[in-house]
C-alpha cells in the first residue's frame, strides 16, 4: 500500500508543481508506474500463501520483489525530475541529464529489471510447487 500512496502522491506532485521538474512526462509516466507496482505488490501479498518456497527463497524473493519495485519508483522518478533520458528514451524524449546521472540511471534499471526477473521466476515456481 505504500508503494501505491508513493505514487499516488507523485500524480500530486506533478498536479499542483508541474515546473519543479525537467520532464512532466517522464514524471507521469512514474506515477503509474508506482501506482502499478504497488497494486503488484498487493496482489503478490494476497496470493502469498498459494506460494511454497523454502524461508530462505521466500526471504530472496520478498527482498527482489520491494527493490525491484521501490527502488524503480525511486530511480524513475528521479529520471523524470532530472530529465535523464537514455533509460527511458521514449517517457525522456528531448530531455538530457548529466552523463553521471543518465549513467547511474541506466544501471540501477537494469538491476531492477533483473531483480524483477528474478523475483518473478520465483513465485512461478513456488506457485508451481504449491500446484
């Protein structure tokens, strides 16, 4: 649920402070996305108990499953406010951020891309399991 307050409140951000940030596009695009990562999470949660993965597993899993989502809402927001653009080239078209910022961008999102991955895989087979 927090995750989707987090991006409810950026929809409100961008709503009442559209020229704090370098890319209103961008920041949309970031609203939804927490707003649907968060129902993610929620939807996760309720169908926790159909998902049979040792604690160990299930401890990994849990851990990917909120950097994945926390911190991609964290980074994209970022990109949006910053007007980083090599990460996401459509939501940043015609905006730039220093080199280090797109740089850093680009790698945390492949790391949270992976770690969705990952995260994924694993409750399709604690579900397969659980089957």
């Amino acid at each position: 649920m927090l995750l989707f307050l987090l991006g409810l409140l950026t929809g409100l951000l961008l709503a009442m402070a559209p020229g704090l940030v370098d890319n209103p596009r961008g920041v949309l695009a970031r609203h939804l996305e927490g707003v649907m990562s968060g129902m993610f999470l929620i939807i996760v949660g309720l169908m926790a108990d159909r998902v049979r993965l040792s604690a160990r597993a299930s401890s990994v899993c849990v851990g990917l499953l909120l950097y994945g989502t926390f911190f991609n809402w964290f980074v994209t927001t970022l990109a949006g406010v910053v007007g980083a653009s090599q990460a996401t080239p459509i939501a940043g078209a015609g905006h730039h951020a220093a080199p280090g910022v797109e740089q850093f961008i680009l790698i945390a999102l492949v790391s949270v891309a992976f770690a969705m991955i990952a995260a994924v895989v694993m409750l399709l087979f604690g579900l397969r399991r659980a089957a």
